[in-house]
C-alpha cells in the first residue's frame, strides 16, 4: 500500500526529531500561561503538536504548509472535474508531498476496495427513533463500526512501535465508508428510502457521494462535494472535534471510538452548527426583503441586529485576520457556477455590508467571515435543504484531518494527554502574589 510504503520511509527521521525534541530540549520554554487563559477556554495556549495543518492568521489554513489557493491548484483533478481528487488531499496529509495523479489515484483505490458497510450499521440506523438527529446516527454508526478496528483487535499482540500500521488500516476503513453511512442517513431520514448506497469503484470518491445522494447536478455537486471535504478535512489541533480526536485517542482508544467522539464535539452549536445558522440568518434576511435588499437596507438591518443585542453568525474567527480562503474559494465556486443565485448574491452583499458595520461597531476582533458563511449556501442550491444534515458533511471532511494526525499520533508515540488542573483559590494566590511583588 503506497500509504503505508510512504510512511515507513520517513518514520525513523520523523521518529528522531521527536526524541531529541523530548529528551534534550524538553526544558526550553515555548510560552507563558495567563490567568485568562486558564479560565478562558486555555486560548492560543501552545501546547499541541501537529505537521498535517497549521492555521496562520494572515494567510488562513495551510495544509501541510500549503496556503488553499496553492494546495488547489496543485492537488491532481479528478477526471472531468474542476476540483481535485480527495484521495490527492489524504495523501497529503498522511505523507507530507503533494502526490501524483497516479498516487492520489491508489488511495481513491483503497477506498473503493474497503468501501462495503456491514449490514448490522444499517439495522442499527433504521432502529433508531424517526426524530434521532443525523448527527447521533453518524456517531453511532461509527461506533458500531468499531467491532471491526484492527487496531483494537491487535492491540495487545503489537509493540509499540506498530501502531500506526493499526491506525492507518483503520482510517483508511472509516473514511471509505463514510460517505456511503452518510447517503444513507440522509435518503433514509428525509426521504424514506431504505436502499443500501453502493460505492462505484470506477469513480472518485466526490463523484460516489454526489450519485449516492442523488442530487440533481451530479457533476457540479462532485465537484463541490470534493472542494467541501478539502477545505473542512483539518483545522489545526485545537479545535474542539480535532482536539477531542487527539485526546481520546491519546488513551490508546481506537480510531472509531476516537471518532465518535470527535463527531460528539462537532456537533455542538459552537463548531459545526454555525454553518446552518449562517444560512438560517440568510434566509431570514432574504424572506424579510422578499429578495436580496438594497446596500442601505442591508446595512441598516445589520445594525438594528447588533443594537438588539443578537450577532451575526459567520462573521469572526478566533484566530485569522482576514477573509477565510475557504469563504473566498466557496464563494468563487458559487460566482462560477450559479451567480445568479439570490442567496449567492446576498452572501456577497454582506460580506460588502457586515465588515463595515462591526468595524463601525468596534467590539469584533476580526470582522471578516469565515468558512461557515458561505457553506450552507451553496449545499441549499444543489438541493440539500435540510439544515441538520450540513454537519455531517462536515464530519465527512473532518474525518481526512483528524485520522491523519491520530496515524501520525501513534506513529511518534505520542504520550496520554494529561494537563494539570488549579483552584481558583490557587489563581486567586497567585494574582495576590504577583501583585504584592
């Protein structure tokens, strides 16, 4: 497997830097830890490590160093498509060097091979309550799949030194099977359907879930659906669904049961649901115009919002400083493809509009938007309108990111992750000592 053949080539320099890193320069000090850090959610607290993305508050996302507009560009393009493969981007992010055509090819081949979903998952998914949000179905799917980790099966038979063959047999199971668990919970959920999706082995990976959802544009949804899963695949470490990956994995857990977990944390109205809401507020503004509203219209209801004391979702981000590049490349998708589209047209209105006006208002730190205010809109144009589903596609993408840096995890033998907690006496002690020095 050219996945496996890659990483073993640079395992034992990869494997070194760690151990000098650790064992002669384990004292130097990286950085400083504040009282509002502590108690403010442990904020830009360097404390996490990771190769596969880094995220640069001038230049966004890179991946694997790889600002999006180069890491596009560069990637091969899947056959009659605009976009690039996703198994270009996997690879990517596993082995550290954009990969041929060919290459990116063997991993779309390796998905197809491991694609087959166990009927019981399909049992399980129709057993559940009709209202079951599509989110605890995807997490539980992944958690059913878990009978099949070959990581959790060899475990106690593997030196240390072996896990991440485990890992990487495992991520590469998960992520083929993902989009097919996905198609199904949304054709069986929203339309009734109980067919078991079927993965096309002489199509990539964007081309099978776009016929697998059955949208009508199967071709223009591929292509989206290869850019989304690119562009949401990593977000550096820190984020909540990447950081609970790397922390339930740090246990030894398996990469299902890590997953799951991660997905847990994705779900939440403070990660993956923003996208929705960035579209419900769109909608929202659209109905009360009955269209896309004037320059002065729009900036007059940004600023009666504010004055209410409500936000406006997308706009913000804790870390950049500038328009996300995966709005940018959304939204140039979008322009390309359907600019006529009303919810196009007002996307790009307020991103004219709603920086002027937070910057008038003078409380955001960044006022650009970000990746979630854009994303909804474009899955509504093709014809996927149900709100709820939009963070599964998230966890879809998510998934290429976090198995990667959990193969690299147990690839460097990262250790249990284990901070150390404080009273508030204890910061209240160290406030008075500080002040009283």
């Amino acid at each position: 497997m050219i996945l496996h053949e890659k990483m073993s080539a640079q395992l034992p320099s990869w494997r070194e830097r760690i151990r000098v890193l650790a064992k002669e320069h384990g004292e130097t000090v990286v950085d400083q830890v504040t009282v509002g850090q502590v108690i403010g959610g442990m904020r830009d607290i360097k404390s996490l490590l990771t190769d596969v993305s880094f995220v640069d508050p001038a230049h966004g996302i890179l991946f694997r160093g790889m600002p999006i507009p180069e890491l596009l560009k560069a990637l091969p393009k899947a056959k009659g498509g605009k976009m690039p493969l996703v198994g270009g981007l996997f690879y990517l992010l596993l082995i550290g060097e954009v990969p041929t055509k060919e290459q990116a090819l063997e991993v779309e081949a390796e998905w197809a091979q491991r694609a087959a979903v166990p009927d019981y998952v399909y049992k399980m998914i129709k057993s559940m309550p009709k209202e079951t949000h599509p989110m605890t179905l995807f997490s539980q799917a992944v958690l059913a799949l878990q009978t099949e980790s070959a990581f959790a099966t060899k475990y106690p038979s593997m030196k240390k030194e072996e896990y991440w063959e485990a890992a990487l047999e495992d991520a590469l199971n998960l992520t083929a099977r993902l989009p097919i668990i996905a198609a199904y919970i949304y054709r069986m959920k929203y339309f009734g359907e109980n067919g078991k999706p079927k993965y096309n082995p002489k199509q990539d990976y964007g081309m099978n879930f776009s016929r697998m959802m059955k949208v009508e544009d199967k071709k223009g949804y591929a292509d989206l659906a290869r850019l989304y899963f690119i562009l949401h695949s990593d977000h550096e470490s820190g984020n909540v669904s990447a950081h609970t990956m790397h922390l339930v994995g740090s246990a030894l857990s398996d990469p299902y049961l890590s997953f799951s977990a991660a997905l847990n944390g994705l779900a939440g109205p403070l990660h993956g649901l923003a996208n929705q809401e960035c579209l419900g507020w769109l909608l929202s503004v659209k109905e009360r115009f009955g269209g896309v509203p004037s320059r002065d219209e729009l900036y007059k209801f940004a600023w009666d919002t504010l004055n209410e004391g409500k936000v406006i979702p997308g706009y913000g981000h804790g870390v950049l400083r500038v328009i996300d590049p995966r709005f940018t490349r959304q939204l140039e998708f979008a322009k390309k493809r359907f600019p006529d589209d009303e919810l196009v047209r007002l996307a790009e209105l307020v991103l004219d509009v709603v920086p002027t006006v937070l910057k008038e208002q003078g409380k955001a730190k960044s006022p650009a938007p970000n990746v979630d205010a854009i994303s909804g809109t474009l899955q509504y144009h093709y014809g996927v309108r149900d709100f709820d589903f939009y963070t599964v596609l998230f966890g879809i993408g998510r998934a290429l990111g976090v198995t990667s840096n959990y193969v690299w995890a147990r690839a460097l033998g990262m250790p249990l992750e284990r901070p150390k907690s404080l009273t508030t006496k204890m910061l209240e002690d160290i406030v008075a000592a500080k002040q009283a020095a």
